[in-house]
C-alpha cells in the first residue's frame, strides 16, 4: 500500500512510518522541509509541500494520507502560540484537501489527527464518539475548526481520531510527567479528581494501523484506553512502578502562574471511553494504567 504521512517526524508520526515500513508498506513522509533518504529505507521517500504544489502527481496511486501534523500544544500559550497552534493543524487540513483535488487517483481514505478537547471537560460524565461537541476552552476550539477542515478533504472515507495523552518514552509528555517521581518528589496535581484519558503509545500505533485497514470505520474515533483514570490514580499506578512514591501535591495555583492558560490541560479533564474501537473489535495490549506503567516504567526500574 502507497500511503503519505504529514507529520511523520513528530512522536507519534516516527512510530507509525516504522510501523508501515516494518509491515511492507510504499511511505511518503510530507514535511516543510527537505529531508534524506535514510540507508536502507528504498520504501521511504519524502516530499515538501512546495514539491507537491509543484508537482501532485508525485502522490498519484496514494491509497491513504494520515494528517498528523500541527505545532505542539505543549508551551505557554500566547496569542502568538494560538495562533500558531490552530493555523497548523487548519492549514495542513487545506493543503491536503487541495492536493487530493488535483489527484486523478483520488486516496480513498484520510485518518487525520483530532482531539478529545471537543467534547469539554467535566468530573462527572462520560463521553464517547456519539456525545456531541461541547467548545468551552482554545482546545476545544481548534478541535472543532480542525475537524471542519478536514472535512472539506475530497475522500471517500475520512477517519477523525480525536487523540487522548499518549504514554511513552520516546516522546510526548509522559518523560516530564515521571520526572518529579524519579526525584522522589511525585504527587496529585491539583484535587487529584480530574479524569485523564490516556492511550499507551504501542497501542496509539497500533489503532492508527487498524483505522487505516479496516474499510468499515469513519468518523470521530476515540484514540484512549478503555479505562481512564483520576490523576491521583495515575500517579498511583506511575509511583508504583517506579517504587517511588506518591506524596508531594502541586497545588492549582502554582501550575497556574508557571503554565498560564496551559494548566487547563492538567487541572481539567474528560472520562473518555474508545467505543467505536471496541465495537470493531480493537485489541489493547495496555487496556489499564497499571499495565502500561510496568511497560514504560517498571520493567526499566526492575533492571
């Protein structure tokens, strides 16, 4: 299978091209800048936007893009960073629904990268794929302008995966998350009581790959564990693995003057449950936190 990849050399996009190569795909990897062929990888090829603008025939028997780009939401948040956040992830939606429209062999599936901010934030309810949007917060917005992009992509089957916090070493949050707990110095966050809907980063790969293949899948998917967890309960489960423990609070009001308008994304939260995942018989190797954090954490400690 031909399949492009935006966004192919962030986090999560690293681990999805070696997960296509591994398996025998043909990977295209668009980025704003030029980039080498790695040795050994006559699989993998690159391209610019600029080349694709001059030359979209470049992608022609394209069977799937997968948008994954956007600037990180991970820094404080000026109006600049908003700016900058939301033109991102607009603008890669619109570049690819151009390209796609100058294409004879139109891709006939789209997985494009969202997120589970559209649905809002409560300590109470439960949200899954057919709960309606609820834009209260900036992320909840760009999640909603993102997705009205990327419904003007000219596919016949378009995959919104709204993705929860991905758990792993190799990237993301996760590596500032476990830090104060090697310092022995770990604790809730705020009440502790926010949820926190999560997805182990093997298993992020994983639903990428199963939402790519399976032909009967469209729309929002929820891209998290099936058993989300309190902060405090994350901590728990992350001190324990670490044989750390689990006893210094960080009170609201600090992250607030350190992080500004950004600790919303760890004083707030969201229980959310992947039902589409499961309904199409999506297997998780790391269904409870627990069980992710002796993957990422204990086995490492253990040694």
């Amino acid at each position: 299978m031909k399949i492009a990849v935006t966004g192919g050399t962030g986090f999560v996009g690293q681990a999805l091209v070696l997960a296509l190569l591994a398996r025998g795909d043909e990977v295209w990897i668009i980025s704003r800048k030029p980039a080498d062929a790695r040795p050994g990888q006559e699989r993998l090829r690159y391209a610019t936007w600029r080349q694709l603008e001059q030359e979209p025939a470049l992608l022609e028997g394209t069977q799937c893009i997968v948008n994954l780009a956007g600037e990180s939401i991970n820094q404080r948040w000026s109006a600049n960073a908003k700016t900058r956040i939301l033109n991102s992830r607009t603008d890669a939606a619109a570049r690819i629904a151009k390209l796609v429209g100058e294409l004879r062999q139109k891709p006939d599936t789209v997985v494009n990268a969202s997120g589970i901010s559209i649905y809002g934030t409560s300590d109470t309810k439960t949200f899954d794929e057919e709960s309606p949007a609820h834009i209260n917060d900036f992320l909840g917005s760009v999640v909603e302008q993102w997705e009205a992009a990327a419904r003007t992509i000219p596919a016949e089957r378009l995959v919104l995966v709204r993705v929860s916090l991905v758990l792993g070493n190799g990237g993301g949050a996760f590596p500032l998350m476990a830090l104060p707990y090697r310092l022995f110095g770990g604790g809730r966050v705020g009440s502790g009581r926010q949820w926190m809907s999560w997805i182990h980063a093997e298993d992020m790969t994983r639903m990428l790959l199963f939402c790519i293949d399976k032909r009967d899948i469209a729309g929002p998917v929820n891209a998290c564990a099936p058993q989300p967890v309190t902060n405090d309960q994350f901590g728990r489960a992350l001190g324990k693995a670490m044989r750390r423990p689990h006893w210094f609070p960080v009170p609201a009001f600090l992250l607030k003057t350190v992080l500004g308008e950004m600790s919303s994304l760890l004083l707030q939260g969201q229980r959310i449950l992947p039902a589409k995942l499961q309904q199409n018989g999506f297997d998780f190797r790391y269904p409870t936190i627990e069980s992710a954090m002796v993957d990422l954490v204990g086995k490492r400690t253990r040694t």
